[in-house]
C-alpha cells in the first residue's frame, strides 16, 4: 500500500530511532514520545522556524551544532540531545523573545512560566501574537486564499491581512497557538476580530438561518465549478429537502 | 465558544492530525456515528491512554477477539463496572508510579460504555468513581438504547421511541418515560468537568475530550452516537441527524466546568422537532399531539439551560 | 500482522483472551460490505477535507496536495462522505457484481 522510501537510522538522546528520508526531526522525534516544545510546527503545514523552541542539538561527523527540529531532516548516523544545558540556555531565550513580542498574551506568559521564565528584557510589543505565521501558512497553503501576508522589514515583522481576499473560513482562527484571532457573529454578519474583516451572510431560503458569508460561497462556487445558486439552502435544510 | 468550533464548515478538518490511533476494519455498521466518535475521541487522547470498555456495541465491533482496533491498551470490562474498573487503573498506576516501578507520565484513564452499560447498570459503579475524585475521564456513548443485543429500550431513549422492549402499538406508543439526563447527574456529583458532545460537530468533541483528559479529577462526557441501524435511518444521514438533534434542543451542547455551564453552540432559535424526527424510522408513529408534548418539554428544558448559564456566571 | 481470520486455529489464541498487537483489525477487509461505492469528482473537490473527517471507517485519505482518495479496502460503503461533501464532489454508484475474489 506504501511505497518503499528510503529508512534513516540515528541517535535521539541515546535512542535508536529510525524514520523516512526527507523527514524533518520534529515530528520524528514527537513521535517517539520526546518532548521537545513548539509553538509555530504543524504537522499539516510547512515548517515555520519562527518560534525558536525547538531547538536541539545535533552532532554530526564529530561536530556539534545547535539546530531548528522543525527544519532539520533527519540524516544517516547523527546523534540528536534534546535537553542539554545549552539547549536550556537557547530556549530560555526563545521564551524571552517570544515574551517580547506578545507581551500582552496571558496564554503565553502562562506557557512561559511553566518552563521557568518570568519575565524579558527585550523592548516589548504590544500584541498577544507571537509572529508564528501559522495563519500565514495555513491561508496560504491548505485554504488558497492568500490573505494574510507577514512582512519582514528587519525587527518589525507583522502578519498583514488582506481584507478583500479574506473568506472568514476560520482556519486561522483555529490554528492560532496563542487564541489572538477570534471571530464573532452578529445577526447576519461574521467578522474575524483581527483582520478587521466583516462580511454579510447568507440566509437560507428555507429557514432564514444565517449559514456562512456570502463572499466565501461565491469563492467555492468559483472554484468548484457549480451553479450560481448552489447554497441557496442552508446544509441542513439541503438534506431534508 | 471563543473559537466557534461549530462553525468551521470548511479546512479546519485539514488542520487535523492524519494520524489514526483507532484503526479501520472494525465490525460497526455502515454509517456508524458511534465509530466516528470513537474515532475522534481517540485522535484527542492519543497514544498515553488506558481504556476500560464495557459490553456494549463498541466492544464488540471494536475489538472481535482476536482482532482489535485500538491502538492503546485497554481491558473489557463487565457489563456495569466500567467505572469501577477505570477507578482501580487509575489507582494502581498511581500506586505503581509512586514505587517507581513504572515512570512518572501523565496517562490518561478512560472508561468508556454505552447507555444502558452508563445510565442503566452502570450507574452505582459511576457514582462511586465520580465521588471518590479518581483522575479520569468517563465517556458514554449514548445510542439511545441496547443497541447491541438488537435494539431494547434504556433509561436513555427518548420519550415516543419505538424500541422492541417499547414498541409502538395501539395503547402505548412506545417509549412513556423521558429521556434520563445522565449529563445533570453527573454535575450533581461536584466534578469539575462535565460535558456533553456529538460527532456532527467533530471540533467541539475532540476539544472537550482533549480538556476532559487534562483537568485533574473525574470529568464525564455524554457522546450522542447515532444509530442508522437502530433508529431506522439510512446510513449517509448519520451526521445530518446528529445535527438536528442539536439544533432542535432535543440534545444540547454544553459543558459544565467546575459548576459553570456554558453552552457550546449558539442557537439563537430552535428548530421544530419534526425534523428530527421525521427521518427516523422509531418516530414514525408519533401523533400530532405527542410531538406537541415533546415541544413544549424540549423547549422549557432549554429554558432551564439557558437559566443555569446565566446563574453561574462568573461576576 | 495477524492472520486472515478464516486461517486461524485455537493453537495461535493467546491465553486469557489477551490480544497483543494493537489495530490488527487492519486486516479484515470490511469492503466486502459494500452495496454501492463513491465516485470522486477531483474537478468538483475544493480540498476542505471534511469527507476525510467524517468517515467513520477511516476509508478516506487526505494526499499529499490536499485532494482525497478512498481506501476500497475498508470502504463500506455508508454514503456519508456524499452527504457531507460541501460541493457535491462524491457520489455514490452501484457496487459491481464481481466473480470470485
């Protein structure tokens, strides 16, 4: 049923493990059961690199180096630590930063705790989103609908949406580590709180129940190919009739 | 309700894990809500997981000796004892853990039984578990009757359901007692999670699954599993019907969370329930007037719900 | 893997009903059960992925680039992925009548 890719055998704290080439650390190493923290990693997306907790280190050829899980892939023989002194060190400064940018996160100040830092020295933005560019990924790669973007101007980075290609699907909205995006309905209306973005929903023609926004049906109804009054009727009511 | 995880029509289901830890080839019947359930219950509690299952259609189709679908360890248990089986898992490992015979890892303990094995036999050994304060999740899946042994009626099904211990005729027509409301009587205990869920709306309950798992303490939810077979419904209607019986309030979402209740989805205003009921076969006989009753009834309990929320608010 | 289940005698039981290989259910090919099978319509599929997560015999499976692929293995047939498909993209046709296996 699979086909045959090519097997890596190395080392994870002391523990032979074995995965598919071209398979980044990370997941590999969550599988086994080790625990290596991460914030902007999931499985269905690519790898952000822009939490900086996953760190781990890995000696290769007799040199050892700090490295990314997320962006890693595994290699033939390479011994991997996941919890040296060194790696504390660079995590604790992750968290540090990561304090920084969403100095108003009561989810992240709570996360941060847990793994023993309080408080950052770094200057403090004033934001509860950790710039993971999860929604980023997500709008881009699995939805389609590109409307967030993040720009990187040196140190100030910001994930910018673009409000006319938004569909309120709220895919973002669920990937968020950090709970910043929300998205509230009001009568006929949906907005994603974040993006500033309001859109008007349908009304069933059976029910009056208000179902989805009218601009992501019209999207669907464009890229599916159906006819122009495909949603008409709300899912429910579509079965019954 | 922050996330509107009942409104995620779309790619949310993307952003799941693809990986299955409850493994295709059981025995349910086609169009089974209760695998589903199962399904996603196991894809939020994952590999540190100890299940306790009692008799019932998923022990059964689950696991046909010598084949099984779980990925996790787990024993069957009798017919009435999930509970008290899950209660002696729970304290043997912490027993175990604390002579340092096994590491120190958070596992999670689930009993898992039907309605009649929860809200029939199984209710003594429930109460004794939830009073005790073991560190575990009881999950009960409700298909609203023994459905198993071929579709007998429980303290679960509906009040006017046709079931072959209450079959619809000429003088009773069928079920005459309402619905027990398992999910109060386990609020009534003082747990700190209660809940109840439906695998129409897949992201609420692998949610409250995955909080049930986390809070220290017993925490129970109540899964309304859907039966084509038993509720004489076609197949592909499962989850549609699932829907409906949130969205009429014949079954509300809602969570009670250290003696809050919060609703889990927003219904602004309820469906009538003869849509609900019109696509089940066990309703069929119902009269104008028994649906009228039923109505009134499923109303002022939503009502009351409505009231318990705004009661325990906090401020 | 375990034995097909018409191959297995009382000498390969584990005493005390103990199973020891966790989802070897995988073996016992449920698509025997079917009466009618899916049809995909890749034209029609937005990659939404809810037929994916609706399916309760795990018989569908998300690809690489987002579109979907019905495992006929363990398929049964339900028709829940038709129902729950949000642009129609599956529908269900007759299973064919097939000689031997």
């Amino acid at each position: 049923m699979m086909a045959d890719k090519e097997v890596v055998r190395f080392k994870i704290n002391d523990t032979e493990v074995e995965a598919e080439k071209g398979m980044m650390l990370l997941p590999v190493a969550l599988e086994y059961g080790f625990e290596i923290p991460h914030l902007c990693y999931h499985e269905a997306l690519s790898p952000g690199g822009m939490c900086g907790l996953c760190v781990v280190e890995v000696t290769k050829e007799g040199r050892t180096r700090v490295a990314m899980s997320c962006k890693y892939p595994v290699e033939e023989g390479i011994k991997v630590a996941t919890d040296t002194e060194k790696i504390r060190q660079v995590r604790k400064r992750a968290w540090e930063v990561l304090l920084a940018r969403a100095s108003r996160s009561e989810v992240i100040r709570s996360m941060a705790q847990a793994a023993g830092v309080k408080e950052t020295t770094l200057e403090k933005r004033d934001d509860d989103c950790i710039l993971c560019g999860l929604c980023e990924r997500v709008c881009r790669e699995i939805v389609g609908a590109n409307a967030l973007t993040i720009t990187r101007k040196g140190d100030r980075r910001e994930v910018v949406p673009n409000p006319e290609a938004c569909i309120a699907c709220g895919a973002c909205v669920y990937i968020c580590p950090t709970d910043c995006i929300k998205m509230e309905e009001k009568g006929d209306e949906r907005t994603i709180v974040r993006w500033n973005r309001t859109l008007k929903m349908q009304k069933c023609k059976s029910c009056g129940r208000p179902f989805a926004p009218i601009f992501q049906l019209n999207w669907i109804i464009d890229k599916a190919n159906l006819s122009k009054d495909f949603y008409e009727l709300c899912p429910i009511c579509r079965k019954s009739s | 309700m922050d996330k509107y995880l009942d409104r995620l029509g779309i790619y949310a289901a993307r952003l799941v894990s693809q990986k299955e830890y409850f493994v295709p080839g059981h025995r349910a019947c086609q169009g089974c809500a209760e695998a589903l359930a199962v399904r996603l219950m196991s894809k939020a509690s994952r590999t540190n997981t100890v299940i306790a299952c009692a008799t019932g259609c998923i022990e059964i189709f689950s696991s046909p000796f010598p084949l099984t679908s779980w990925m996790v360890p787990g024993i069957h248990v009798a017919f009435e004892n999930t509970a008290a089986v899950a209660s002696g898992i729970e304290s043997g490992l912490k027993a175990i853990m604390r002579k340092g015979r096994i590491p120190l890892k958070k596992i999670n303990v689930v009993g898992i039984a039907g309605d009649g094995g929860t809200s029939d036999i199984g209710l003594q050994a429930l109460s004794g578990a939830l009073e005790r304060g073991h560190n575990m999740v009881y999950v009960c899946f409700d298909n609203e009757a023994y459905m198993n042994t071929g579709i007998q009626r429980s303290s679960s099904t509906p009040f006017g359901a046709s079931t072959t211990t209450s079959p619809a005729g000429k003088v009773v027509p069928g079920q005459t007692t309402w619905k027990k409301n398992m999910p109060e009587i386990a609020a009534a205990h003082d747990i700190p999670y209660v809940a109840t869920a439906c695998p129409s709306y897949p992201f609420d309950l692998m949610e409250k699954v995955r909080k049930a798992a986390e809070i220290e303490g017993p925490a129970y939810i109540h899964i309304l599993s859907v039966c084509p077979t038993g509720w004489r419904l076609p197949p592909e209607l499962s989850i549609h019907a699932g829907r409906l019986a949130v969205e009429t309030g014949v079954f509300p979402l809602y969570e009670v969370e250290r003696g809050r209740y919060k609703l889990s989805i927003d219904l602004p205003e309820l469906r009538p329930v003869q849509e609900y009921f019109r696509i089940q076969g066990r309703f069929r006989h119902l009269t104008e007037e028994m649906v009228n009753k039923i109505q009134r009834r499923v109303r002022e309990e939503y009502e009351k719900l409505k009231k318990k929320v705004m009661m325990t608010r906090e401020g | 893997m375990a034995k097909p289940e018409n191959e297995i005698t009382w000498k390969d039981l584990n005493v005390g009903f103990v199973v020891d290989e966790p989802g070897n259910a995988s073996v016992y090919r449920t698509g025997d059960w079917r009466s009618q099978r899916p049809l995909y319509n890749r034209e029609r599929c937005i990659r939404c992925g809810t037929c994916y997560i609706y399916c309760p015999d795990m018989a569908i499976k998300i690809l690489e680039d987002g579109y979907i692929e019905h495992d006929l293995y363990y398929c049964k047939g339900c028709g829940i992925c038709v129902q729950e498909c949000p642009t129609g993209a599956i529908t269900m046709v007759e299973e064919e009548e097939k000689d031997g296996d």
